[in-house]
C-alpha cells in the first residue's frame, strides 16, 4: 500500500502537468497553416504600445471589428508591473536544504524511509497510517504532502461524492461565500489569504508570488458521516504575470510545440488545517529576465485572433490574462520534463481563453480538462492555439 500511495501522488501531479490535447479542427489548422507559411506578418497589422499603456487599457479602448468572436466585458492589465523574457531553471539541488521542510510538516529526518533515485531525481519518502502523513522530496525541488482526510482518501478509507462549488476567483466574487467545515464554518477568501501567506512564507519562489486562482468546495463521504474539503490551485507570479496554468501544447499551423502547465495543489480539511499539498512535478527559479519595453499592444492581439482562429466557429472569449507561456528545454529526447537542472524558457503572451468543458476531477484541480487558449506573443504577434 506503500507503494500505492507514492504512485498516486507522482502520477497526479504528472498529469496535472503534462496533461494531453486533442487534434485541431482542419478547418482552422488549414487556416493557421496560411498564417504558418507567411511568417511576416503584415506591419499594418500590429501596433505596439509600454508596459504602462497595457496597464491602463480597459475594454472600452478596444475598436475591432470581430467577425465570429466575443470578447469578455472586462478586460483588466492594472496589476502588471514588467513584462520580460524569463530564463527558469528546475532546482538541483533541493535536498541538501530539506530540513526545513521536515522542521515544517514535523517529520523527523531518521524517520525517512526510502532514498532512491526517480525518473525526475533523487527522492526521499515518508510515509505513517499511525499519523496518516506522507511525505515526498526530490532534488529537483518537487514536494508533496498528504495527511488527514486527503490521506484517507488516497488509501480508499475516504469517498468523493461530488464538488459542490467550483469557483474561477478571476471572474467570481468569492468575499461572501462559504465553506461548511467539519469545526465549523470558514469564508473562502479568508482560507485563500491564508494559503497565500503559507506559501510566500514557507514555499518561496525568489521574485515572485503566488495567487490563488480556482477554489471547489467538495463533499467526501467518510466513516463518520460526510464532510466539505477545499481545494486549491495556486499560480505562480512574476510581476503581475502569471506563469501559464492552462494548456500544455499548443501549435501554428502543423507545427506543434509543447509548453508547461505550472501551478500548485492545496486542500483545506479545516479553516488552518491544510492536507495536501503539490507544487507540480518541480520548483521553478529565474536565473535571469530581459526587460521587454514595447510589446504587441492588446487590440493588435484580438484582431491577430479574430483573422487566425475565428471565423469558422463562435468563440466565445471567457478571459484574456497576460501570461508566461512557458517552454522546456531537453538535452535529449528521452528526459521526462523537470529533470533537475532543467532549462525553461518563459515567453510573455496574452492568453485568450476559452472556458468549453467540465473539470470534474476527484482530487487537484486541473485546467486544462475545461480550457481552451489563444496565445499570441506579445513580442513576435505569433498565434498558437490548443483549439481542438
């Protein structure tokens, strides 16, 4: 069962990150290939704006005639302080500074059970039914941790019922909703500011910051009857700019490139008592960031997606987010992403996405199972997509 627990969670958190896409119609690859084969795009088409013009352009400033496409009705950049071009790496070295995170899930280092050697790096594992707590580490800077109800339902002592209240925080105002939990009743945004500052405090990533973006509220049937959990899925900031949470391939034309869903898991039992945590497969780290000053302005964007996308089909645009379109780096082709030591390249795009589907997942909260995405770079104007 040992075993069991450890594969669950490696493979939870791989498919949260290196999830699959489905084929892109022909009738839009066909007319993506056009765009593919003419890479100039023309200078009339695209106009260029700073980073302070971005952050003050609202919906009301966008003039562009759409041909089969609707636009949210707020369009909001304010929280954007730089835009740059990002050099990421994954740890190396993450498990010679690991009794911090021993000290803080109170796990004593002579209690660990295995020290072996993963596909991603080395691991160390703890794992306790006496104290229902699980623990893994890999040098890469991977982390995950599972205990209480989270543990259970791992182990099949626990049931998921169903997911009572999914909530996008971009678009739903969360200051007055609930969480009914087993020690009482909590507000959603007050455990959300309380596993931001958990992160920042204890989860560092150097420059940037985290954001809770999506929160359910579930139902589990346990031995003494049902009971609310909370997940969470966190994003990772860089100066107002989000690392990319969304999709995991995109393509121009027939030319696919695969990008990097990055983003954390978190699950509340109670208002302070937290029983899951994963931060992907992996910990990011900018080793450096080239300013971009002029960038590709906003309604150059939507009609570069109105000509390339729209057109054969209604699309109807949920939100449009600036985002780091974020792509791995191999030095063969047979490493799995996030080895230790990884190259990553994170190039700023906006994010034109589509909301099409159901996430229903039982544990974690995954994205790219209900989301659809226009990319468009913010320095070059390229268009890619995972529309299919």
């Amino acid at each position: 069962m040992k075993q069991k627990i450890q594969i669950c969670v490696l493979f939870l958190c791989l498919a949260i990150f290196c999830g699959g896409c489905q084929e892109t119609p022909k009738e839009v690859q066909q007319r993506m290939e056009n765009y593919g084969e003419n890479k100039q795009i023309d200078a009339g088409e695209i106009s260029y704006c700073t980073v302070e013009e971005l952050r003050k352009t609202t919906r009301s400033d966008i003039n562009v005639e759409l041909d089969n496409m609707t636009l949210p009705a707020k369009l909001d950049f304010s929280e954007l302080e730089g835009i740059a071009r990002l050099e990421l790496s994954f740890e190396e070295k993450d498990l010679e500074n690991r009794e911090n995170i021993l000290d803080l899930f109170r796990i004593d280092e002579k209690s660990l059970q295995s020290d072996e050697n993963t596909k991603i790096g080395r691991q160390v594992v703890y794992d306790s039914a006496t104290d229902k707590k699980y623990l893994a580490m890999v040098e890469n800077g991977f982390v995950s941790y599972v205990s209480g109800v989270s543990y259970d339902y791992i182990y099949e002592k626990v049931q998921h019922k169903n997911i009572l209240k999914k909530y996008d925080l971009d678009l739903d105002d969360i200051s007055k909703e609930h969480v009914e939990f087993q020690d009482g009743k909590a507000g959603i945004a007050e455990v959300r500011d309380l596993a931001e500052d958990w992160l920042e405090k204890h989860m560092p990533i150097a420059q940037c910051n985290y954001i809770v973006s999506d929160a359910y509220v579930r139902e589990l049937e346990t031995s003494e009857g049902s009971r609310k959990q909370l997940s969470f899925h966190v994003e990772v900031s860089y100066q107002g700019m989000r690392f990319n949470s969304y999709a995991n391939e995109v393509a121009i034309g027939a030319s696919q490139v695969e990008v990097a869903s990055y983003g954390i898991q978190l699950n509340y039992d109670n208002r302070d008592q937290m029983s899951f945590f994963s931060n992907s497969v992996g910990r990011l780290k900018i080793d450096s960031a080239e300013k971009v000053s002029e960038i590709v302005d906003l309604e150059s964007a939507i009609r570069l997606v109105n000509r390339e996308v729209s057109g054969f089909h209604q699309l109807k645009i949920d939100k449009v987010l600036p985002l780091y379109a974020l792509y791995p780096k191999y030095n063969t082709e047979k490493e799995l992403i996030s080895f230790p030591g990884q190259k990553v390249e994170g190039r700023p795009v906006y994010a034109f996405i589509i909301i099409d589907g159901e996430e229903n997942a039982e544990f974690g909260i995954n994205k790219e199972n209900a989301c659809k995405v226009i990319f468009v770079d913010m320095v070059t104007g390229e268009v890619w997509t995972n529309i299919g």
